[in-house]
C-alpha cells in the first residue's frame, strides 16, 4: 500500500486518490497528483488576504515594521510600488521612499 501524503489545507492524514486528484475529506481540498505540497507553495505567493501577488503589483502594509539594524519604522498604510517576488523567507524586495531597498514578508503587507 502506497503512502498517500497529508492534507496541504488542514493537515489531515485521511487523504485519498480520486482518479487524478488527491482528496481530504475533512476539509473538502482536492489538488493534483502530480505537484508537491512545496512546488505549490513556492509558486504562488499570497498577502495578507489571500490574495495573489505578482512581479509589479503594489502592495499597502498593515503593521508596524521595524527596520532591522535602523531606529526606523515602516508605518502602516505605506504604499509600496512595483515590487519583486523572491523565494525565501522574505519573498518580496523592493524599495520604500525614505527608506531604500528592503525585503518584506507577504503576510505583512495587502494588495491594492
């Protein structure tokens, strides 16, 4: 017997196969046999809402950032045009007026 992987939504272990697709039926998730949990995951980067963010989109932040090393502080509500996704922890580079070039957290920030 095979080993069907767990959930990527909720995590749980009663996953089955349903032709091309694996199923959870606690949570109702279908996805593909043939991607991974982590080719999901780094192709697709979302914002706070659950939105999807691209190369050039402009995003708004929705906390109070710490600058690291600095006395700055990036507020909320600054705009931030034409940013850069990466892959990594921070996975958006760009540059604040003000401030330079930074790297931002996706879970930080909200499209407009």
């Amino acid at each position: 017997m095979s080993e069907l992987p767990n959930c990527p939504q909720c995590n749980s272990e009663y996953t089955y196969n349903d032709g091309s697709l694996y199923v959870c039926p606690e949570c109702g998730h279908e996805w593909p046999l043939d991607t991974t949990i982590e080719d999901e995951k780094s192709s697709v980067i979302k914002d706070a809402n659950g939105n999807i963010l691209q190369d050039g989109d402009t995003v708004t932040v929705i906390k109070d950032l710490k600058v690291k090393g600095s006395s700055t502080v990036v507020k909320v509500g600054t705009k931030v045009k034409n940013i850069r996704l990466v892959d990594g922890d921070h996975d958006i580079d760009c540059k604040i007026s003000g401030i330079g070039a930074m790297k931002l957290k996706s879970a930080f920030v909200k499209k407009i």
